[in-house]
C-alpha cells in the first residue's frame, strides 16, 4: 500500500471516529462540563489532524517539520510572547483578586483544550488558508499583506458564531476584533520563521493567559486603569515591531513556504 492509500485511509477513519462521537453519547466523566470540554478537545485535535494530513498530500509536509529555534528566531517570537502573558490578568491576581474555583483535574482539562484551540485554528487559518491566499495574490510584499490581512479577516468573523453561544453583542465585536490583530500577529510570525508551530504556541499561551480565570475560577475588576495602560502601551510598540517585521519578510522566500512540494508516493 503506498503512502497516498495510508492517508486516504486513516483520513477515512478520522472522519468515521469523529462522527461517532459527535452522534453518540459517551460519558467521559460524571460532569457534563467535563464531558463537553473533552469531546470538543478531541473533536478539534481529530479536526486539525485531518487538515494537517491533507495538507501533507497535497505537499505541504514541510509546514509541519520541527526544526531548531534559531536567535533571529527568537526575537520574532518574544514580542508576541509578552502579547500572550499580558493576556493574563496580572495585575488583578497580585491584587488579590482573583481565585480558582475548580479542580486539578478540570484546569488540566482546560489547559489541554487550550492547546487543542491553537492546534486547530492554526492549521485551518495559517496552515491552510494563509497559503491559499499567498498563492492568489500577487507575488510581492502587497500581495503578501493581501493575504495576511484576507486570513486575518477570516479568522475574526468566524468570531460571530460566539453570538449563538449567548455572548452579547459588544463582546463579540471585540472579540473579532482583537482576533483580528491577533490573527495577523500570529501570521507575521508564521511567515517571518517558517514555523507553524510558534503560532500555535502563541495562540495557545494567548488563550490560557486571558481565559483562565473566566473558566477555572473568578476574577474582579480585571481591567484596571494600570492594566489597560500597561496593555495599550505594550500593544503599540509590539505592533509597530511587527510592521517592521512584515516589512522585512521576502516575497521570494515566501514562494518556497506557500509552493508545494513533490509528494513521495512511495510506501
């Protein structure tokens, strides 16, 4: 059986499992919240997973390859680090205000779905349609900007479903927002070092650091005058760090990561 077959195969299986949990009724734990914060954590780790071995057939495998962290590398990657941490209510939790509420057990759940959130988002909207676009769009530093901002957009309006989920209006429009910005931090730093994964890291610490406290406990008076200079503060110098990042970016380098590679067929 050659190795197309073996994907073909285990995509098929993929699909079969994730539709047997999405239709049957199987009681992962005695707490409903568990059993939901486990199924969707599987459900979106089988999801990505999908899309990361059709990705790999259709020549992309290199997306998906580790490789050593290099000191350019690194100072791509830590601007975007600080964004993450400084998600987390900082100050509120030196204050005082802030406490855990759940078990050992449900805040590893959590951290766990956390990352099966970066795995998931990241393989669709920088894996897959980051280099749908890169390939429409003119072949230069606008066209790379193009696609950035047309993943970006993407992932920001995907946002919405959250106003189903009875998140009000504002909320959400500030969460497509923010997701936005996010979404084109995560891509500069996606295309500057090569490496998926330090987006889905990013997109990870980013997730646990501002809904740890929501989910896992309580927190009071989480935005705080020091709180939002200290973020305002932070955000404009990472983002004019990131513009000069962008502006670095080679579109011929960028043709060897969006430009499929052969497909080795072999068993």
């Amino acid at each position: 059986m050659n190795r197309m077959n073996r994907i073909t195969i285990l995509i098929a299986m993929i699909i079969v499992l994730m539709g047997v949990l999405q239709f049957t009724e199987i009681p992962f734990s005695s707490s409903v919240a568990k059993t939901v914060l486990i199924e969707d954590t599987i459900m979106r780790f089988l999801g990505g997973f999908v899309f990361v071995l059709v990705l790999i057939s259709l020549g992309y495998k290199h997306l998906f390859q580790f490789a050593k962290t290099t000191r350019a590398q690194l100072l791509v990657l830590i601007p975007g680090l600080l964004v993450a941490i400084n998600n987390f209510p900082i100050i509120a939790t030196i204050s005082g205000r802030t406490e855990i509420t759940e078990s050992t057990g449900y805040i590893l759940l959590f951290l766990v779905s956390c990352v099966s959130i970066g795995f998931f988002e990241e393989v669709i909207f920088r894996g897959a349609l980051l280099m749908v676009l890169l390939q429409r769009f003119e072949h230069s530093q606008k066209g790379i900007l193009y696609a950035i901002i047309g993943s970006s957009m993407l992932f920001g309006v995907v946002h919405l479903v959250n106003l189903f989920a009875g998140a009000s209006v504002g909320q959400t429009l500030l969460q497509v927002g923010y997701s936005f910005l996010m979404g084109m931090l995560f891509a500069v730093v996606f295309l500057k070092t090569h490496n998926l994964w330090y987006s889905v890291l990013l997109h990870t610490i980013y997730n646990i650091a501002g809904l740890f406290f929501m989910s896992v406990g309580t927190v009071v008076h989480q935005f705080d005058i020091l709180t939002i200079i200290i973020t305002t503060v932070l955000a404009l110098i990472v983002i004019l760090y990131y513009i000069r990042v962008y502006l670095s970016i080679d579109p011929q380098e960028m043709e060897d990561l969006y430009t499929p590679r052969e497909f080795t067929n072999e068993a």
